[in-house]
C-alpha cells in the first residue's frame, strides 16, 4: 500500500464513522417523542451533555420548571437520560420488570462496576437476603459492640479537648468511623480495629471506580488485559485476602468439627456469608471478595449520609441543644438500646431533612432500557437509553413539601411526634416522594440497619462534642459529576468536647 492512500483511508473511516453516528442520531430522533433540554442535534448535543456532567443538579432543576413536570431528557456523553416526574409515571417506573427496565445494567453503563467488583456480583447476589433479614434481625442484640466500637472509633479519629476547638477533617474522619464501626458487624473485634483491613476497605470504593472508568473507556477485546495490567480490584482482594485468611480458615476449620454451631461462634457477616456460600463463594478468596462488595454497598454511603449531616449541624449548631436534649431524655429512659432510638424522632428528622436536600446521587430509581418502553402516557423510551426521576422532580417538589428548598430540620417530626415515632416518616421508610433508599423491590437491603447506625453516630456527635464550621454558617460545597455527589472532601469541621458529657 502506497504511503500516499493513509490519508484518503483515514478520511474514508472518519466519513464512515460520521454517517454512521448521523444514521443512529437521525433513528432515534425520528422516533424521539420527549422533548430536549439544550441542544440536540448532532454534535452539538455534548455542549448539553458537558453541562449536565458538570451541573446536574442545576441542569434538572431547570428542565422541572421549563417542562412543568412532564417528561423531558438530557444528553450525557454515551447516551440520552430520560426523567420522568409524575407520580403515575415514577410508580409504573418502579414496577416495570427488569427485563425492561434494569437498575444494575444502568449501574453498570455508568461504572462498569459488575466486572470491576472481582466477583460473582451480579449472577449471585445470595448476601442481599443476609442483609435484609439476618442483619436487620440481629441489630438489637448487636448494638452494645457496635456502639462500643464506635465510641472507640471516635476517640481515635476525633481528636477534641475540652478547652480548644479542633479543626477535623470531615470526610476523613467520617469515612473511617463509620468503616471501623461498621467493620465490628462485618468481621468482630479485634479485626476491625486493624489499620490495614480499615485502609483496605476504605480504598475498595476508589479502586472499583478507577477500574470501572478506565475498563469503561477500552474496546471489548481489551477489557480483560486493562483490567489485568492496570485494575487495581484483583491487587486489593489478594491484600484483603491474606489479611482475613487466618481468621476465614479458624472458622472453616471449626464449622468442619462442629457442624452449624459451635460455642462462641462468631455473629457477624463474615460468618452469615460463610454459613450460606455454596460453590466456588465458599473458598477464602471468594469469602473474601464478597465481603468487599458488602462493604462497598453498605459503608460508603453511610458515611456520606453522616458527613452531610455533620456539616448542616456545624452550620447550624442552634439545632443542637433540641437533639440533645431528645438523646439524653430517651438514654435515660432506655439506654443506648434500640427502643431509645425509636424515641429520638428528631435526631431521625434531621437526617432525613439532610438527604432530602442533598442526597449521594442527582438521579433517582434510575434504569436502562433492555427494549424499546413506552409509558402508559406514550412517552417512549428507546432501547438502549437510561430513564430515572430526579431530586427536583420529588425531593424538591412544593407538590409534596412545603417550602421544598429550605432546610427544615423537625420536618418530619409532626406536631406530637407520632408520625416519626410510628415509623411512618422516618428516615428508612421509602415512599414515591422520598427516594434515598430506593422504592419497591430494589430498596437498599440494609437501610434499617443504616438507619440506627446513623442515629447512633449523631446521638454520639450532640452529646459528646460542640461542632462549628471554619467558616460560620457557610456549608461547604459539594462534589458533584454526572449523576455523582460527593461530599466535599476538604472541608473541617471545629470539635470541642463538651464538659459533662454522656
């Protein structure tokens, strides 16, 4: 081949690749039914697409108002999301069967985290029964260690005198807490308090990211080899694994001899998870993995739920003589047990109110298309797309709060306590107007035991510690990418230890 037809072959390819990408664009527009926000021709539609990656929230706030609630979609860089805000539409969003409408494959598109988790995740989900039965079943009877372990977590990560304010770093500090303390539940003490299981278990969150983005961005044929030569998941299990394997192989070793049950046996994850592996789940390794993933469901965004609500209570640190106030009156009538917490519908308030305001993601009950769907109101969404609803289409809607934008921390209180003490508006409890958990059969397996830990924590931080922020009254600003918000990861929070603590 001449070197002279290099460039008339690239042309060619470009050309090929520019009516192939027009072709696609022109057979979904044809049968586009839903109006855009922004731009939407070829090309031009990433101008739209850069906007929502970088300002999601401001991005579907805005198509609420210009849309007046009816369906609309956004570009992002790979496809279009669509956004339902009608009840009807959200409630036939919810019960649509995976086969048409699939929330792990939309997770899956974003972060390519099934693959990138180094494990069965999605063929074998056998832990999401352990967490919504068993888990939620023991939380009474576990709550002394974990409130034990999270006395000591804060000690060590929290360091504040008496007399002078402590700046701490939040997210920090926050993360580790609630990973030492959440470790208690998953592999008991001592394990849990060892520097390099927590380091471990902190970095699996990032590492699944990092793996998914660059496994994301490479053509099928080289995923494996991307993820051989550059993830970081497979290195982290190994680590895990042989700082578990003494622990995993005691316990085969006693299950072995003992049959189900054995004096003193272990009532943790760990153990859940081994007494009901079958197969290849069964081998320490697996074990191990699995109890990886665990841990990326359950820690992370508990601990972003808690450093949300630690910067309005430093923002506002008016609000914390009432939560104190509540805690101290239900522990001395209870303890710290779990009736005592059903007692502080305040401290529940709070942080439902944070997450209503500013949850972890600015997209809702979100799937993938697996088909071509229409809606019952014949809105119609393309095989391939991703549909969800948003914050603004619920959270902040006035159709079902009052003064939807303001912070309002007793919101969920009512005007005897009752709705909250029922349970009827507290923080775990999903309905179509309140999303952070999910709704339907896909609701977050572990969000009541989330829930208490929460409660726990803030109950802890208003008796033990006065909190300011650096900067009075100013909450810091979140991180927010795509359908992604974090809490800012700089921000410090001022700690003083209160005199006449619990």
């Amino acid at each position: 081949m001449a070197a002279s037809d290099s460039p008339v072959l690239l042309y060619a390819f470009v050309l090929l690749a520019a009516v192939a990408y027009l072709s696609a664009w022109l057979k979904q527009s044809k049968r586009c039914n839903v109006p855009t926000l922004g731009p939407s021709a070829p090309l031009l539609s990433y101008w739209g697409a850069f906007r929502y990656i970088t300002s999601p929230r401001k991005v579907l706030e805005e198509g609420q108002v210009k849309f007046g609630g009816r369906p609309f979609r956004v570009a992002s860089m790979l496809r279009w999301q669509y956004i339902v805000s009608s009840p009807e539409l959200i409630e036939e969003l919810r019960r649509a069967p995976d086969s048409q409408l699939d929330p792990l494959a939309a997770a899956d598109d974003i972060l390519h985290f099934v693959e990138a988790l180094g494990t069965t995740f999605a063929s074998n989900t056998y832990h999401v029964p352990i967490v919504r039965t068993t888990l939620t079943k023991n939380i009474g009877g576990l709550l002394p260690s974990v409130l034990d372990e999270m006395r000591i977590a804060f000690a060590d990560f929290v360091p504040a005198g008496r007399r002078d304010w402590q700046a701490v770093s939040a997210y920090n500090a926050i993360t580790r807490i609630v990973t030492q303390t959440s470790s208690r539940i998953f592999v008991g003490a001592p394990l849990c308090r060892n520097p390099e299981l927590i380091r471990l278990t902190m970095s699996y969150t990032p590492s699944v990211m990092k793996t998914g983005i660059l496994m994301k961005l490479s053509p099928g044929f080289m995923k494996p080899i991307v993820k051989q030569m550059f993830g970081a998941i497979e290195p982290l299990i190994d680590s895990t694994h042989q700082l578990l394997l003494p622990t995993i192989e005691e316990r085969q070793r006693m299950m072995a001899q003992h049959g189900a049950d054995w004096l003193d046996k272990p009532n943790d994850m760990l153990q859940w998870l081994m007494d009901a592996a079958e197969g290849e789940e069964r081998t320490s390794r697996g074990l191990t993995a699995r109890l990886l993933a665990v841990y990326f469901a359950a820690t992370d965004t508990a601990a972003i739920c808690l450093i949300y609500a630690l910067y309005r209570l430093a923002a506002h640190p008016e609000y914390a003589e009432l939560l104190r106030e509540e805690v101290e009156s239900a522990i001395a009538e209870d303890g710290w047990t779990r009736e005592a917490f059903r007692k502080m519908p305040r401290v529940d308030s709070f942080l439902k109110e944070t997450m209503r305001l500013q949850g972890p993601s600015s997209l809702l009950l979100q799937r993938k298309a697996m088909k071509d769907f229409t809606f019952s109101d014949g809105t119609f969404i393309p095989k391939g797309s991703h549909v969800a609803t948003s914050p603004a289409a619920t959270h902040l809607h006035i159709a079902y709060y009052a003064d939807p934008l303001t912070f309002d921390p007793w919101r969920f209180v009512g005007a005897d306590d009752a709705a909250a003490s029922e349970g009827t508006s507290r923080f775990a409890t999903t309905s179509p107007e309140y999303l952070l958990f999910g709704y339907g059969r896909h609701a977050c397996a572990g969000r009541f035991f989330a829930e208490i830990q929460l409660e726990m924590m803030m109950a802890h931080i208003v008796t033990t510690y006065d909190v300011r922020l650096e900067t009075p009254g100013v909450l810091p600003r979140p991180v927010e990418f795509g359908s992604v918000s974090l809490p800012n990861m700089s921000a410090k929070v001022l700690f003083k230890e209160r005199v006449g603590k619990e």
